[in-house]
C-alpha cells in the first residue's frame, strides 16, 4: 500500500497553508469535575501538531470528543481540551466555538503562520457520523474547506466511516500522522510474521465486542489469556455458576464452541475476588472460579490466575493486550490489572497495549510506560486491524 506521510507532505513546503489535522482527542473527563484525567491522546498527536507549527502552517485541529448525538452539548464540549493542548505545546491554541460555522470559518482565517486553532466538537455535527453518503459528503464539504492539505492523526477513529475520516481526505490532498503511521507500522508486525510465542490477552465488559477479533486471533496465537468481565461468560460455558457476575447469556454458546475449537490455547481464570456489589467498599474474597457464591459478583482475577498468566506471558516473544482485567478503577479490584502490566513489563517481549482503557489503566496504575513496546492510542481500530478488517480512515489515505 502507499500512504503519503507526514514529511512529504513537510517536503513540499506548508508554510501559510492551513493543514487540517484529524485528531482523536476523545479523551476521559471526570464526571464531576470535567477535567481530563488522561491527556494520552492529546500527548500522543503532539509530534504531528510541532512538527506542523514549526514549519509554519495553519494547522486547524478537529476532533470528536464522546458520542453527543449530532448536535452541540456542551457537557462534550472540546474546549478543555484546547487548554490542555495549548499547554503542552507552548503556545495558545484558539478555539472555535463551532465546528464549520461562522466561528470556524474567522477563527481559521485569523490564523497566522505557525498558529493552531482547534475546532468544536466534529459530533456536534449530523452529518458527521451519518449513515447517508449525500448528508456526511456535505458536511465534508464545510470541513474540507476549511484546509489546503489534510492530515489523519486520529488512529483511534480510523475504523469509523465518518466524514472528518473518510470523506474529507478525498477532497483535500491527504497524508497519513507520524502518531498513524507509527500504529500502523507497530500493527502490522502483530498481523505479519510475529516472533513466537505470540500471547495475547484480552480482557473488557463485552466478549460479543471481542469475539470477531478472537475468531480471527485464535488461529494465529499460541496462547490467548482471557480475563474482564467478559472471562464469565466463558466461565458460564465452561459449566460453572458466576453469581451475580456479568454474564452475556447470548453468548454462553458461542463461548462454548470457541474453547472447543480453541486446541487448549484459551486460559480462564481459575480464581477470581468476588464481591457483594459494585463499590468500591463492598466486601469481597477471592474465591475458585467454579465457586462464585449466587449473590456475589466477580470485579477482578485472583492472584492465582495473575500467577498463571504471568508464567504464559514469560515466555512470550511477542505480546497483544487489550482490556482491563478488572475493574481497576476501584483499588480493590485493580490487583489483577497491576499483576498482569507488571508481568508483560518483566518480560523481554515485543508488548503491544491495545485501548484507550489499558493504556489509561498503565497510567493509572502508574506503571512505566516505556517498558511497553508501544501503547497504542487506538481500542477498537487496533482491534479491528488486528482482525484483517479494512479500515475506512486508512482506505482513504491509501493513492
Ligand atoms: C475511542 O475512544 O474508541 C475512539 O475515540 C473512537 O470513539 P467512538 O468509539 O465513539 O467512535
Ligand atoms: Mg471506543
């Protein structure tokens, strides 16, 4: 495939062009506060962003920020995080307070060379995430008119067919990020030839989010370590009552035929901490994963199991995680999260993090972030890339 990047697009000269850069910047707001509680993603687009200022364009930054419903709301509004940016980059980052409108449309025109603007909320826009081709290519229009080149930095949304993803760039003369280019350079070594052992772990709520990338993993892995609120339904299916736990009821059978077919490479939890609710304070004990009590549910893995998956991981080579392996946002059931960050930290391997929540979670954690291979900014793109699927944001860059 050939994807135009970053530095041709800086070799054929930006100064005074307004550069429209794709950014995921749909970063965690604590819901009280609103303050960001993870600037990751806006870290992680900074390269792009500097790389940009200092060669003296107009870069105009748009994003999405959660999932308002196609009209402005300002609990989802983006402008803390224009303080953020402008605070990592040195320099006032103006905002615009709509996306396409009159506000945009000055606030990008009163840009001077090497200047940043930031663009309200791309959601609060209809045409943005629709279904209708006719409706997303006008809205692509107004955005699209707004710059002279087109930069996709936004890893984490180029599995979605929105227009800032994949209309804009067949308007605009269109590269891929150094932050993309770098996912998908580190991707394609999990999907290529990967050293072996290849351990994955997959952890989160939902397995009907992760089944597509388990059917097209299992085949490929050596061993595939499953945790989350997901690992209970697997727990269901393999005959064992899960109390209170969630448990996708839908799912129990295709679970069943998974470990079946799985030639013994899938590994549950064999202990889990079970609790009286989901708090914080509730009571808990870790207890055998065939012995949840009826009213208990099951927020994290046992010590047991983190010990089990972490003697998986040591001989690894190369290593995928994505999803938390419980809910770690509670210190009492943040253990087995910790046990199996630190257990890929200790390993020589080549570690992938997959996922806005496993990357927050090593942070949160306070884990070292450069003792991963990469942490990738991207959930469900890297999942969705690692299952061979075309990914509509990438499509569109490709000539
Ligand atoms: C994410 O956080 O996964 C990305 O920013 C994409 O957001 P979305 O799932 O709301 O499209
Ligand atoms: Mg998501």
């Amino acid at each position: 495939m050939t994807i135009r990047n970053l530095d041709d697009l800086l070799a054929e000269g930006v100064s005074g062009r307004r550069v429209l850069v794709r950014a995921d910047l749909n970063v965690p707001l604590d819901k009280q506060t609103g303050d960001i509680t993870d600037d990751g993603r806006i870290r992680a687009v900074l390269p792009t962003l500097s790389a940009l200022v200092q060669a003296g364009a107009k870069v105009v930054v748009c994003s999405h920020l959660g999932r308002p419903k196609g009209a402005p709301d300002p609990q989802f509004s983006l402008r803390p995080v224009a303080g953020r940016l402008g605070e990592l980059l040195g320099a006032p980052v103006h905002f615009a307070e709509d996306t396409v409108g009159d506000s945009a449309q000055s606030t990008v025109a009163d840009l001077a060379d090497g200047q940043v603007a930031l663009l309200e909320n791309l959601r609060f826009n209809k045409g943005e995430t629709s279904k209708d081709e006719a409706e997303r290519g006008a809205f692509a229009d107004q955005l699209a008119a707004l710059g002279d080149a087109y930069v996709d930095d936004a890893f984490g949304a180029v599995h979605r067919k929105h227009a800032s993803v994949h209309d804009v760039p067949a308007r605009l003369p269109h590269v891929a990020g150094r932050l993309v280019l770098r996912e998908v350079e580190v991707l394609s070594k999990l999907t290529g030839a990967p050293e072996r052992p290849y351990v994955v772990v997959l952890g989160g709520s939902k397995v009907s989010d992760k089944l597509a990338v388990i059917e097209a993993l299992l085949p490929t892995v050596d061993r595939l370590l499953i945790g989350g609120g997901m690992c209970f339904t697997f727990l269901k299916a393999q005959g064992h009552e899960v109390g209170t736990s969630l448990l996708e009821e839908e799912m129990v059978e295709t679970c069943r035929n998974l470990l079946e077919r799985s030639d013994g490479k899938i590994m549950l939890p064999v202990d889990v901490v079970a609790a009286d609710a989901f708090a914080p304070d509730a009571a808990h004990d870790t207890v055998p994963a065939d012995g949840i009590p009826s009213h208990r549910l099951g927020l994290d893995i046992g010590p047991e199991t983190v010990a089990g998956f972490a003697a998986a991981l040591s001989q690894a080579k190369t290593i995928f995680w994505n999803g938390p392996m419980g809910v770690f946002e509670m210190a009492a059931f943040a253990n087995g999260t910790r046990g199996v960050a630190e257990a890929i930290t200790k390993t020589d391997a080549f570690s992938v993090v997959g996922g806005g929540d496993s990357a927050a979670a090593v942070r949160a954690l306070g884990l070292d972030e450069s003792s991963f291979g990469h942490i990738s900014t991207g959930g469900g793109a890297s999942l969705e890339y690692l299952e061979g699927k075309t990914l509509p944001g990438i499509a569109a860059l490709e000539n």
